[in-house]
C-alpha cells in the first residue's frame, strides 16, 4: 500500500504541486492578492486544457450514444429475451452510426487519478501550519518554486481551509452560497450532458416499451447528483469548492461549444417565455 501511495505521490501529487507553485510564483511576482486562490482556479484551468481533447472526444462519445438511445431499448424489447439477437444488433448500430461504447470510459479513467491527486494537494496544503506548509512545499518542489514564509490562507476574505460548515457562525451567507453555487453549477453540466435524442432520428418504439434503466438513471441522476455534491461542499473546505466549480464552469462552457445546451434546452426555453410575460 505504501508503495502504491508512493508512486501516486510521485507521478501525480508531486507534478501538481509544481505546478502549483510555479503559478503561484508568477502571481506573487507580480503582487496578485490572493495569490493561493487563484493559483487553484489556475491549475484547474490548465489541467482542464490539458484533458481537453481527451474530455472532447468523451463528450462526442456520449453525444452518439444518447441519440441511439431511443434505438437500443427498442432492440431491447423487440428482442426481448434473444440475448444474442439483442447483442448482434447493439453491435450493428453501434457500427452504423460510428460509435464505441469505449472511447467514453478512457477520459474518465484519465481523469479519476488527477481528481484524487488535486484533491490529497489541495488537503495538504489547506490542513497544515504555516511552517509545516513551508517544509511541505520546499521538500517537492524545484528551487524556483520554493517559499520562505507561508501564503495568505484566505480568498476574498474566505479561508481556504475552512468549511461552509464551519463559516455558519461568521460568515453565513457565504456558507450558504458555497453548496448552493456548487450544486447549481452541477445541475446545469448534469442537464446539458444528457442530452434529448435528435428529432430527425426515427425511431419505432414497441409496444408496452417503457423507458429503460439507464434512460431513467440519467434523468434521476441529473437532479440527485447536484444534490450530493452540493451537500459534500458544505463539509469540505473552500479550497476544494474552489477547484471544483471552476472545473465545473469550464466543463459547462466545453459542453456548450460541442453539443450545445443539450438537456438544458428545454428548461431554457421555458425559462425565456417565463421572462417574457
């Protein structure tokens, strides 16, 4: 187990740390206030650059697959109980409409340990003294980047290391905001993602066809996951709130340029002929 903690701290902890620093260093050089903050917002933003291709090509993936929706739970009852039958045809319109099912699961898996190593870094240097964070940094990362005394802990006046949670007594709408944003911004990526299957695709649905499992789970899943990690930021401490939500903010702006509004279409629209009476 120590051997697998050490190669993860190698290969990912130790890089992100760098560079980390190294946006940090920038921005102090230039008198940046805040320089801690908007070095977390900085990483997330360049490794959302780096995992753009990768989160691109997923997005696409995904994209395909929802519009074959509709046509695999009806080869799914019109087959029903022909397993073999209902994997031949899954298989042809998979290869018809140039789709596979495993370019999605490739970005994802990238991306799993980058969230985990973000996530021991941000923990590590939010959860320390000033002079452990000092002895923590120095003993990782190259000279250049190394610090003789500790940042401003804070952001706008927010410590970094402090929780919604434990901001309720000081600084209570700011503790409300903080979940409330983070599950905002989840639900509008989670609506965009799932997306509702192009018009011009017909599709014959069989008799009695209900909506399949997944179809359901995606649907449920774009209010219930807000929900979580919403839930999850009130406990957290901001530093981690902070990365998420610029992560997330990106992702809803990556989504946008590839499939546009996508599930979100429809709340849209709604919302203008609100806005409009």
């Amino acid at each position: 187990m120590e051997a697998v903690s050490g190669v993860f701290n190698t290969l990912i902890v130790i890089p992100l740390t760098n560079v980390l620093m190294g946006i940090y260093w920038v921005l102090s050089s230039i008198g940046i206030p805040y320089a801690l903050g908007f070095s977390i917002i900085g990483l997330t933003i360049v490794i959302r650059i780096i995992l753009y291709p990768l989160i691109s090509s997923q997005l696409r993936t995904s994209k395909k697959m929802q519009a074959l929706s509709p046509h695999l739970s009806n080869v799914r009852q019109l087959h029903k109980g022909d397993n073999k039958r209902i994997q031949q045809e899954t298989m042809r319109l998979y290869k018809e409409h140039g789709v596979n099912p495993a370019a999605g699961c490739v970005p994802a898996l990238v991306q799993i340990p980058i969230f985990f190593g973000l996530y021991s870094l941000i923990n590590s240097l939010v959860g320390k003294s000033q002079a452990e964070i000092v002895s923590y940094i120095n003993n990782i990362v190259i000279a250049p980047f190394q610090i003789t005394q500790a940042w401003d802990p804070t952001f706008f006046g927010i410590p970094l290391s402090a929780s919604p949670k434990e901001l309720l007594g000081t600084l209570t709408i700011v503790a409300i905001a903080i979940p409330l944003l983070t599950g905002l911004f989840q639900f509008i990526q989670s609506k965009m993602m799932f997306s509702t299957p192009p018009s011009n695709l017909p599709v014959k649905k069989a008799d009695g066809a209900s909506e399949d499992f997944s179809t359901v789970f995606q649907k449920q899943a774009a209010y219930i996951f807000p929900v979580m990690i919403g839930f999850f930021s009130f406990t957290f401490a901001f530093a981690l709130s902070l990365y998420w939500n610029t992560f997330t903010i990106f992702g809803i702006i990556q989504q946008y340029k590839i499939a546009g509004l996508g599930g979100l279409e429809g709340l849209w629209q709604k919302t203008r002929k609100q806005l409009r009476k």
